[in-house]
C-alpha cells in the first residue's frame, strides 16, 4: 500500500544537470559567496597538501663583525657567508605517491563536506518557506474557526436571552471563542519568527518565493545517489591513503642533497699578528642522503591509523542502514499525511453535502443563516486542511533532498 499512495521514480523535476542553479536563489547572495570561498579555500588546500614534499630551497646569508683580540690598532673582522641550499625527497618508500593520492582524496571529501552544508542550508531555507506559507494558512483556518466560534456564540446569546440555555453554556462559548483568537495570535507571532529567520538567510521575498514541488524517489535512487554515503566513502579513501602515508614514514627515504657556498673573511684577526685577508671562496656540493627513523611508537602509529581506516569502512555500511531507515521513516510519514487528507477530502463531501441541504432549508425558512455560514466556514476549513497536509508532505519529503548529491558530483 505504500508504494501504491507514493509511488514515484524521481525526487522532483529540479533534480537535473541545472538542479544547483534552480536551488541557489534559496540562499542569499552573501551565504553563496562564503560557499564559493570555502570551494576556492579547499581547492588551494588540496594543492599545498599534494605538493607538500617538494622541500623549500633555502636562501642563507649572514654577516659578523669582531674583535677578539683588542691589540691597539687592530682591524675589526667581518665574516659574510652566503648559500643556497637542497635537501629534497626523491624517494619515500611509496610516501610520495600516497602523499599525492592522499591529497586528491582528502579534496574529494572536503568537497561533499561543503555540499552537506550547503544543502543544508538551503533545506532550512525551503522549509522556512513551506512553514512560512504553511502557517499563512493556519492563520487563514484559524480566522474561520473564530468566525464559527463567533457564530456559536451568537447562537448561544439568542437562546439564552430566550431562556433555552442557562448561562454556563453562554460562558462556555465566550471561553472557546476567546480560545481560538488567543490561537491566532500564537500563530501570528510564529509567523514573524520564521520571516525573521528566513531573512537572515535568503534574499527572497517570502510572498513571492515559489515553492519546489517534491515526490518521492525511489528507496534505490535515494541510496545511490546519498551525498552523506558518498562522504563516508571518500572519506574511507582518504584514510587508505593516511594509513599508507603512515606506514611510508617509517620506511627508508632518499633525499637529494646540494649547496652552493660563498664566504669572505676581512681583516682576520690572529692572536699577536696581522694577515693579509684571504681571497673569497665559494664551492658547490651535492649527494644522496638515506634515513630511516626507528621510534618507539612506530606500530602503535601505524596500528592507529589502520584501526581509523577500518573505522570508516564500518561508518559507510551504518551510513547505509541509517539512510535506509530514514527512507523508511518518511515513507511512512507520507503515508499517513495523505491518509489525513484523504479523510479532509470525505469530510469536505459530507460538510458540502451537508451545506446544500442546509442553503435549501433556508430559504424555505427550517434553518438560519448562521447555519449556513457555519457550514460553509466548515468546507473551507477542510480544504485549508488538505493544503496544510500537503505542506506537511512536502517538509517530510525535504528530508531525502537534502541528502540527495547534485548531478555531476
């Protein structure tokens, strides 16, 4: 039965190649711009983290003066020293090339770590928005509502300056009609807090933003295309990577070395003589360096790192029946929405049915116009009732969108 009140194959007709362009305008123009910098941020992080085993070359220069000796009328000695010095990996045991792919798969999920939020924050948007229109209509119901309790009360006033009714049932519906305006007035101030909170995040104007209309995807659709899946995979990558970095740094390594030295000595000073400065010198030098740490903790890092890798690939499977268990949650949701409204619809018939009969009475003199009134705020109030569960359905179905990935990630 539940596939038969909610069948469908594709979660709404924005989900296409140009479904993010159709859901930005959601969110102001300042939230895109920080969304843009955290992209623009993440990408130049990637770049640093991948290149991060190209070593500086380091630039050297120092000058001292002395005088060790103080003899009367020595020379103060200068020393100036330059260089330029290499000392680069070429070889770490894999480290470089898992360093590089580490690099990739932390960007990757950095990426979905950025989608999760900015769908997020544009969920918040749209259900601000369907609870803004949502509560219009309460508000819309409501006013009816007063109008019956008015009518009611009315009623009771005539039949109880007639002597039909003692004063406790005139109380009653001067209590119940204040009940119900003390409601709209919740409603109301509900209201401004939710235009308030909307403001604060879209530039729209709420009265005239559209909504999305939203159907369910399928539970398969829902789970290949899971953003929050997709995190968990990447970032199960990215740990297979760490854990090979790890495992790398404690293996022998090759670095290439190389300098270029100039040093310059004047007015060099010995112990009771005087030299001639000798010329400046400069040379060159280059080899290979190979090391290999032994720390005390290097199982323990490697073991931690495996144990965090092992970690993630469990979060993707619980991920999964977490997902599953949220599609099956706000299936069940939407089934019971649409069995409400189902039953507004019959009770619509019956008040309608009940309104015709009622009008023809009426004008043959059996009924009042209150009654007619009544029954007629009655059929309006069910039809606002029917938009309000499709509202309901709508923020139920919002659910699954957010954690739907957008096409071409």
């Amino acid at each position: 039965m539940k596939r038969l009140v909610l069948c469908s194959l594709f979660l709404f007709s924005f989900l296409h190649a140009d479904e993010e362009l159709a859901l930005d305008p959601y969110i102001s123009d300042l939230k895109q711009k920080e969304f843009s910098y955290d992209y623009e941020k993440s990408l130049l992080e990637k770049q640093k983290l991948r290149d991060s085993w190209i070593q500086p070359i380091q630039l050297r220069y120092s000058i001292s003066k002395s005088n060790p000796y103080h003899e009367q009328g020595a020379q103060t000695q200068k020393v100036q020293n330059a260089a330029i010095v290499m000392d680069q990996p070429i070889f770490r045991s894999g480290g470089i090339y898992y360093g590089i792919k580490f690099a990739q798969a932390s960007y990757k999920y950095n990426q979905y770590t950025i989608d999760v939020a900015k769908r997020k924050m544009i969920k918040e948007a749209v259900s601000l928005l369907m609870q803004i229109k949502q509560t219009n209509l309460s508000i819309e119901k409501q006013n009816l509502q007063i109008d019956n309790s008015r009518i009611n009360l009315e009623q009771k006033k005539e039949q109880y300056l007639n002597g039909q009714l003692d004063s406790g049932f005139l109380n009653n519906a001067i209590i119940e009609k204040n009940r119900v305006t003390q409601i709209l007035y919740d409603l109301q101030t509900n209201k401004e807090r939710l235009v308030s909170k909307f403001g604060a995040i879209s530039d729209m104007d709420y009265g005239q933003a559209d909504i999305p209309s939203l159907t369910l995807v399928s539970e398969i659709d829902f789970l290949e295309k899971n953003i929050d899946i997709e995190q968990s995979k990447s970032e199960a990558v990215k740990n297979r990577y760490n854990k090979n970095v790890t495992t790398a740094k404690y293996l022998p390594a090759v670095n290439l070395t190389a300098g270029y030295n100039w040093d310059k000595l004047e007015n060099p000073s010995f112990a009771g003589t005087n030299v001639v400065s000798p010329p400046e010198t400069n040379y060159y030098n280059y080899g290979l360096k190979v090391t290999m740490p032994l720390d005390y903790n290097t199982f323990r890092d490697i073991e931690s790192s495996r144990v965090e890798y092992l970690k993630s690939l469990v979060v993707v499977d619980d991920k999964k029946r977490e997902l599953t268990a949220l599609y099956e949650q706000v299936s069940q949701n939407l089934e019971n929405f649409q069995k409400k409204k189902l039953l507004s619809v019959e009770n619509e018939e019956l008040y309608a049915k009940l309104l015709d009969e009622t009008q023809q009475l009426y004008k043959a003199g059996y009924k009042t116009l209150y009654d007619v009134q009544n029954l007629a705020n009655s059929v309006e109030i069910e039809k606002v009732d029917q938009k309000i569960f499709e509202l309901d359905k709508q923020l139920e179905l919002l659910n699954l969108y957010e954690k739907l990935m957008n096409n071409g990630v």
